[in-house]
C-alpha cells in the first residue's frame, strides 16, 4: 500500500513537472515571438523564423500554439491578464482602499515595466487580432477600469478619496500605468522604483487623496 | 503704374490660391493615407491603393510626397507639431501658469481627438520611420514635455502649483493627453468637452494646484 502511494506520488510530481516544463516551452515561444512582432512587426514575423530564432522546428511550435493568430492575442492578452489577476488578489487582503490602490499601481506598473513589449505589441498589433478576441481582451481591460474604479467609490466611502467621476478617473489611472510602457527605457535616466514612486503620487493627487504626500 | 500694381497684387494673390490649392491637396493626400494606415496598416497600404481611393493618378500623388516613407513621417509629425505650435502660441500670451496649462490642455487635448487616427499611426508605425526621422519626432515630443515642466515650474514659483517633480509630472501630463487617442470614441459615451474638463481636473490634480475645484 505503501509502495503503491508512493508511485503514485511520484508519477503525480513527474506529470507536475512534465506540465510546468510543456509551460516553460509555451512561454518561451511566447516570449521570443513577443520580442520578433516588436522588433519586425506581427506581418513581417514568420512561424519559420521563430523556429530558427528558437532553434527548433515549425511542428514543435504548433503543438503549443494552433497559429501566429493564436500567438498574437496570447501576447496581446498577457499585460491585462497579469493585471487582472494581481488586482483581484489586492483586493482580496483586509486592507483600506487607499491601501490596495497603492499594492495595485506597485503591481500593476511593474508588470507592465517588465512585459513592456506586450504592451507595446498589443497597442500596435491589435488590428490583427480577429474580432471576437480583440473584443476579448478589451472586456476584460473593462473589468480591470472597472475594478479601479470599485475601488476608488470605496475609497470615497471610507472619505480616504474626493473624486467627482471615478469610473472616467479610473480610465485615466489605467492610462497613466499603461503609458509606462511607451517611454520606460531601462537605460533611461528613471529608475523602475522612482517610475513606480511618481507614478503612485499622481495616481494618490487624481484620486484627491487626503494627506497625500507631494 | 496703378495699372501694373493691380496686375501684381492679383498675380500674387493668384500665386497665394495656388500655394492655398496645393496645400488643401496635400491635407487630403495625407488624411486619406492616415485613415488607409489605421485601417489595413502601413506595410499593407500602397500608393497605388492611395491613389485609387483619391480617384487620382500615382504621380499626382507622387508630386506631393516623394514617397510612402515621406507620406508616413508627415502623419506621425502630425500631432506633436499642433501641439507645439499650439503650447508656443499660449505660452506668448498674457497669463499665469495655470491659466496656460489650462488653455494647453484645452487645445492640446482637442488636437488629440481630432486627430486620433494620426496619434495612433504614430504610436503602431514609428518603427517604419527611419531613424533619423524618428529621432525628430521624439525630439520635438521632448521639447513638448520640456515646454510643459517650464510650465509646471513657472506655476511653481508663482506658487499656483506644489510639484515635487516638474519634468516627471509633465511626462505624466502629456501621457494623460496622448492615452485619449487610444479609447477615445466619437459614439462613446463621453463628449470631447467632457473628455476636455475631466483631463483638465486631473491635471490640476497632479500639478496639485491650489484650489483646485473638484
């Protein structure tokens, strides 16, 4: 009995780590198409030059991905994905909403900062995308607005913000973050940390933050 | 003598037509290929397609711009000179700081939603610019921000603003500005004036003027 769980456990850790290695493969592809649609451009990029950047072969591509379609909005659907899910967890946690608004812009800034060519690459390549996925990713940059502006009403609530119109603030917040990833250089003369500090403070002076510091 | 003196000044005035006629052609050149761009993209747009949409011949168009490459830089050039000529304009007149920010972003803004498809071409084809011509535009972008950080520190001094980061914040302004091109919708449910005053708020928000009304 003892011998059997033991099995059983181990073939549960391989299949575990069979999943997170076929994981690893898929983000990779994912990543170096990424860096190819931002440096070439969606059209001119090819499933074959992948291949070759990756050193393998066009099959081994499409046993992770259907298509460059299928490529494409996995790319363009990354930023507001990670954003989403960061969002949900902040709000999750017993803080205040000036307190999850700070966690949330911490977060949100830095996924966007480190997958600035995702962004990038949706911006500019979503005229690509069909258009039941292009209005895919734009429900769910909806529900991440509108979870800001949840927010900044409850922070209204507790008296912690003065907004007039959270719903268009909360649009503003959103482009604010987003904007990062169209001047962010990480040679530039910024560092992420004081991007992210700046970013905080007029994110705390457009929400009328009480005591916001300046 | 006054015989010849009409004659000059209804030569002139012709010539002044002429230069008048000849720049109208060039706008509806350019507007058409902005408006082919946004839809279908740079790299899928011809000349050939251009001038087939204009009912005219290749060369006419060929007579305007010396080629695609130029058409694109005269649409990316497009928003950003407005608005410099626009922040130049304000700045000569007569006010203080926050006077002009206000009118800044008035016009600025106003520029932005009515050439949006102009400021999103920009943004998805920069990386069909030459080098060289793209180093123009973000040279005169930087020159924009720059107008508005002497803004935000003449606001400053005049103690209308309390801005720990001048450039930073101007940075953040004309990000602001720029994000409207990418959810502003003619059918939406914000009017430009509404999109106007909300920018407006949340600029003075971040220029943390005194007395700002919310």
């Amino acid at each position: 009995m003892d011998n059997l769980n033991t099995e059983k456990k181990a073939q549960r850790k391989s299949s575990a780590l069979k999943e997170e290695i076929s994981e690893f493969k898929r983000e990779r592809i994912k990543e170096t198409a990424c860096h190819m649609f931002y440096r070439d451009g969606y059209e001119a990029t090819t499933i074959d030059a992948i291949a070759k950047q990756l050193n393998v072969t066009k099959p081994f591509i499409y046993s992770y991905f259907k298509n460059k379609s299928e490529l494409l909005f996995e790319i363009c659907n990354t930023g507001v994905s990670l954003s989403l899910s960061a969002i949900n967890d902040i709000d999750a946690l017993p803080k205040t909403p000036a307190e999850k608004l700070k966690l949330a812009v911490h977060a949100v800034v830095g996924i966007i900062i480190s997958h600035q060519a995702y962004i990038v690459v949706y911006e500019r390549e979503e005229k690509n995308l069909d258009n039941g996925l292009s209005r895919l990713i734009r429900q769910q940059r909806g529900l991440f607005d509108h979870r800001v502006a949840a927010l900044l009403e409850s922070g209204c609530e507790s008296e912690e913000f003065t907004i007039k119109d959270p719903v268009m603030t909360a649009t503003t917040i959103s482009g604010m973050m987003t904007w990062v990833a169209f001047w962010y250089s990480a040679t530039g003369k910024w560092s992420e940390s004081e991007i992210i500090a700046h970013v905080m403070t007029m994110v705390s002076a457009v929400a009328g933050e009480k005591m916001a510091s300046r």
